[in-house]
C-alpha cells in the first residue's frame, strides 16, 4: 500500500497470468497421461498375488486413476486465472476513469 492508496503491478500480474497459463496447459497434459495409466493394471508381475494386488491398487485409485484430481485442480486453476484476468481488467477500467476524472476536475479547476 502507499500513501495514496493501493497499487497494483500490472506487469508483475501480466506475468504471473502467463505462468498460469502455462501451468494450466501442462496440467491438461498430466490429466491425459493419468488417464491412460489409470487404464492399465500396475505390471507387478503374472503371480495370483501381484495380480490380486495390481487389482486392488486400480480398484483403490478408481476408474480414472488420479486423472480425475488433476483434472479438478486443473479446473479450479482456470477458474482463479480467470477471476486473475477480470479483476486486472476492472482494475485497468477503475484506474482509467480515476485519471479521466482526475484529468477533468484539474481542468475545470484551472
């Protein structure tokens, strides 16, 4: 905060929005790969026991594996990157008519 207010650092949330943004794409690539791994059994080996294990661990992580987490997360991701975009944008909105009215008061002070 500064002694007239709050600022907000529209470079330093440009770039965090491109990691995010980044970030986002590479977890849509983790849920795609935790898709397919969660559709084969763990190759603990053909012995009854490995098998029933192997089983159980599938059984355990569900139908999808941790596909379904990541994609939650992934969601949620989107979801704060977006909410990120339009707060910057209101901000910009809110700082450009500040300075308008700024703008007109000095010049119909003078």
């Amino acid at each position: 905060m500064t002694e007239q207010g709050y600022r907000v650092e529209q470079d330093g949330l440009g770039a965090r929005l491109s990691a995010l943004t980044s970030l986002g794409d590479a977890t849509k690539d983790l849920v795609a790969t935790a898709s397919r791994l969660g559709e084969r059994l763990p190759m603990l080996g053909t012995a009854p026991p490995a098998r029933h294990l192997a089983e159980r661990l599938q059984e355990a992580a569900g139908p999808h594996g941790l596909a379904n987490a990541v994609a939650a997360a992934n969601a949620e991701l989107a979801s704060f990157q977006e909410a990120l975009s339009a707060a910057s944008g209101t901000y910009d909105d809110h700082e450009a008519g500040t300075k308008s009215a700024m703008r007109d008061r000095e010049d119909g002070g003078s």
